[in-house]
C-alpha cells in the first residue's frame, strides 16, 4: 500500500521497555513550522468559518519528519489512552481506547463512515492535543514501523497473536464482528493484498470521479485503499466491526482522510460539500434516509457527535486542520 497515518494525543515520554506513559496529562511541545505552500480553502458554508489564520491551523505531519523523542511519547500517548478509564458505558469498554473500538462496532452500518473526515477514526485524537505522522510502506516485516519500539510486528505463526511491542499480548474484549468476547490481539500480514488494493493507479481511477458521482467515488475508496490497509496488516485490522482494536487502525484511516481530502483539493468548489446516497449501508423498517449535510454522525458518547456539514472541511472550524504533506 501507499502509507498509513496516525492521529493520536502526545503524553509523556517512557524510556525503558515496556513502555508506559508516566502522566497521562502532560503534553510535548512540538515546534511545528507552517508548510510554505499551506493555503485556507475558502470554500464554506453559510454559518461556517475558517480560522483566522493558516497560523491557526494544526498540522499533521510525516513520521519521518518526527523525531526520535517525539516518536516515543507519540505511542506513550496511545498506551495512555490504553490506561484511562472508559467514558461510555457500551460493551466491552474497558479504557478509553475501548470507547472508540466499541462506538466503531455500534456505528459499522453507518453508509460513509470509513471515508468522511469526522468518524470514530480520526475522532479517537481528538478529543486531546494531536499530531499526525506518516510512513511509507514497501515491506511490511521489514518497514521500522513495525519494530518492538513501535507498533510491534506480526502476529505469531501458531496463532497470529502479537507477542512484542508496546501492546503485545493485549487481549481484546470487543468483537469479533458483534459479539463481546475474550481473544488475543492479532495480526496477519497479507503484503501481497495490501499492494495490490492500494497501488497508486487504484487510487487515481477512485480520482477521476467528480463530486457528481459521489457514490462511486466512495465505493471506490472503500473497496481499493480502504481495504489495502485492513488486508495487508490481517488479524484484528480484518474485523469489519471491530477493526480499532489495532492500534495501527488510526495509521491507516487517517491515510484515507488525508486522500479524501486530496480528491476534494482537485475541484474544491463542486467537492467540498458533496455528498448522496443513504445514511445506512442496510435498509431499516423504517426506509432509507437520503444522507444530507445536516445529518448527525454519531459517535455514541465517544467524543462529540456532528453534523456532516461541520467536518466536510478539515480546515474549518469545528476541525480545522491541515497535512504537512
């Protein structure tokens, strides 16, 4: 696949194996350089706003570009959310990293939650200080992402459960699918799939669909690069449901985000605010419900819920953001 990225809060910093966050409360300071070709997208709706300045704007930036010290307290943070306690009550969630897992297996109907810039995703972050890194991926085993420093590495032959790494031999309480069950965290890498679903000319071709055919620009990048990353790391990334369960989950989807938002760059004025087709994937007695920008995307007392108008534009206000890259 192309690159996964990540969006999580900055904790303390931890310098002995394993790792664990000293002060969950603490924050890194970065000294983060607006990117020179940075521009506001002035393209809003009545009522909505973009930040005064690009200065404003906070910057997701490359893995590579962090250092070494920001790289560790940036998985200190996600064992931070690991360790807090849970906020929602649904089932399964243990910690506050549960909540998320658990809202993504009661919103998995929802029609475009894997693409729109505001789902359980990119939402887990947000909910404190974030930075956003990146790494490009040609060999999964090999890629430094994947070391015992990081995110561990593939799951083991016998069971595919993760055996080092910061969240090694974690169990999972949420899923499979629906169900609330006991079971080792995973992984199975499928290089081969992965490459294959988010190879550049897939990703293109999902380009070529302007904002009039919204829902075949959707089911492309649901289908190409979206699966390129649940396939290629296996285990638990495989869980339609449950898929948050790894914590590279959040690597991935804020890739798809940062695509989205690319497509939506190549004609902003007729893609910004684009949106059609149902607001569930599977039919309620009720009947379909068109999707429209006032529709509430839920996150089920995860973090705040919002309307879809609100997160269209990742540089307005309610998000206000942009990609170092």
């Amino acid at each position: 696949m192309k690159s996964f990225t990540i969006l999580l809060s900055v904790a303390s910093i931890a310098s002995a194996a394993p790792h664990f966050p000293r002060d969950c409360n603490s924050t890194l300071s970065y000294n983060t350089t607006i990117p020179s070709n940075t521009t506001l997208t002035n393209t809003t709706l009545p009522g909505h706003y973009l930040p005064a300045s690009i200065t404003d704007l906070s910057i997701r930036k490359e893995w590579r570009s962090l250092t070494q010290t920001e790289k560790m307290a940036f998985v200190d943070a996600e064992l931070c959310f690991m360790a807090l306690p849970n906020k929602t009550d649904l089932p399964g969630a243990a910690n506050r990293f549960d909540d998320f897992q658990a809202a993504h297996q009661q919103g998995t109907n929802d029609t475009y939650g894997d693409i729109i810039h505001y789902t359980v995703s990119t939402d887990l972050p947000r909910t404190s200080k974030t930075t956003l890194v990146t790494s490009g991926v040609k060999d999964l085993a090999d890629n430094g992402l994947w070391s015992d420093t990081y995110f561990g590495g593939n799951g083991s032959s016998v069971d595919n459960c993760v055996t080092f790494g910061p969240s090694a031999n974690r169990t999972e309480h949420i899923g499979p699918l629906e169900m609330t069950t006991d079971y080792c965290f995973a992984r199975k890498f499928n290089q081969t799939k992965g490459l294959a679903y988010g190879a550049r000319a897939n990703i293109d071709a999902c380009y070529e669909y302007g904002a009039e055919d919204f829902e075949a620009f959707y089911g492309c990048m649901a289908y190409f690069p979206h699966i390129a990353g649940h396939q290629a790391t296996g285990g638990v990334m495989t869980h339609v449901d449950t898929s948050p369960g790894d914590p590279v989950f959040y690597l991935h989807h804020n890739y798809v985000d940062r695509l989205y938002w690319q497509w939506q760059q190549i004609n902003a004025t007729d893609r910004m605010y684009a949106i059609s087709g149902n607001t569930t994937v599977t039919e309620p007695a009720s009947g379909w419900e068109a999707l429209t920008l006032d529709y509430e995307l839920n996150i089920f007392g995860a973090a705040e819920n919002a309307k879809m108008e609100d997160v269209m534009n990742i540089q307005g206000g309610f998000l206000c953001y942009a990609f170092e890259y």
